[in-house]
C-alpha cells in the first residue's frame, strides 16, 4: 500500500484517523500546535459546524478535566490551538473522530511525539463517554492499506477483531482504550 501515514513518530499534535461520511470514509490528518495566547480556537480545513462541533468537544472535554488531563503548568487560558484537518483520501471530511482530535490536541499540549504509524479511531462525548466504531473492518483496511501500524480502538470494538481479515491483522496492530486520556497515554513515543 501507500504511505499516506508516515512510518516515523509523529511530531506532536499530528494523529491520523477516519472520518465516517454519507458516502463511505475518509482518511483524515489531524496536526495541532499549540501557541502561547489567550484561549483561542482556530479550525482549518473544514467548513463544517457538525466537524469543528467534533474538535471543540474534546478541547471542553479536557478542558473540563484539566486537573488531571494536563501538565500543571498549562491551561487553556494562556493557550490558543490551531487545528487543522486535511483529508488524504476520500474526499471530503467526515465525522465521528473526537478521540483523535483528543490525542493531537494533548499531544500538542504536552509537546510529545506519537508512535509511528499511529491511528486513533472512536467517538467522545462532552461526557467523556466513547463511542464505539461502525463499520470497523473497513475501517482498519483503510488505514492498513495505507500505512498505519497501530490502530487505537474503543474496547467495546473488541468484539469485533474476528470480522477482521487476518491479513490486516498482521500488519496493523490493534490496541485497545477504555476512556479518552487512555488512548493518549498509550500513543506517547515514550510512554
């Protein structure tokens, strides 16, 4: 397949995920940086209420647990974040992507790098509850084919690896979160 996911870590901020749409899926590029500001949310890449809806939901949902979801010495207050969203195949953007742009957000935040060839799949509620993936196999071939090595699911998907083509398996590694800051923990390069 194509290396559309690179096989080295990822700089902080930069995760890969997919987006769920009307028609299929989309290979989606999440890169987040974090300046020094005063609390700003800038969105690029998508003109979509229902998308950015998506990456401000992880941004209040850490933000609601900042206490324990971040360094001491940062805050939202004396940061702005710019979030860009570039899909590299399959059109346009689709949804259903809250714990990725919670992995880059944090992961810009802490200025850590991610492990190579990382994909984070799963939905997050302002709860902080995680969705389950739909469609998972298709999913997972999509990001196989095209680099991933890691793929980071909600453990409720667990279930689901049997419907998976071994093949994909061998080349893709599934790993598995139970709760949002989890799936960031685990992704660290050094973690």
């Amino acid at each position: 397949g194509s290396e559309l996911i690179s096989p080295d870590p990822l700089p902080p901020g930069t995760v890969y995920t997919v987006g769920e749409k009307e028609e299929g899926q989309a290979l989606i590029r999440i890169e987040c940086k974090a300046m020094s500001g005063n609390g700003k949310l800038k969105i690029t890449g998508t003109n979509k209420t229902d998308i950015k809806n998506e990456v401000k939901t992880a941004r209040n949902y850490i933000k609601a647990n900042s206490k324990r979801m971040l360094p001491e010495n940062k805050s939202f207050d004396g940061i702005d974040l710019h979030i860009q969203l570039s899909p590299l195949l399959g059109g346009e953007l689709g949804g259903s992507f809250g714990i990725a742009a919670l992995v880059s957000i944090l992961s810009a935040m802490f200025d850590q790098s991610l492990i190579e060839g990382l994909a984070v799949l799963g939905d997050l509620s302002i709860g902080g509850v995680v969705g389950k993936v739909q469609n998972l196999a298709d999913k997972v071939q999509l990001l196989s084919e095209n680099g991933a090595k890691s793929v980071f699911l909600p453990l409720e998907n667990s279930k689901d690896i049997p419907n998976i083509p071994q093949g994909l398996l061998s080349d893709t590694d599934p790993k598995f979160y139970d709760e949002p800051q989890k799936a960031f923990t685990k992704a660290l390069l050094n973690g």
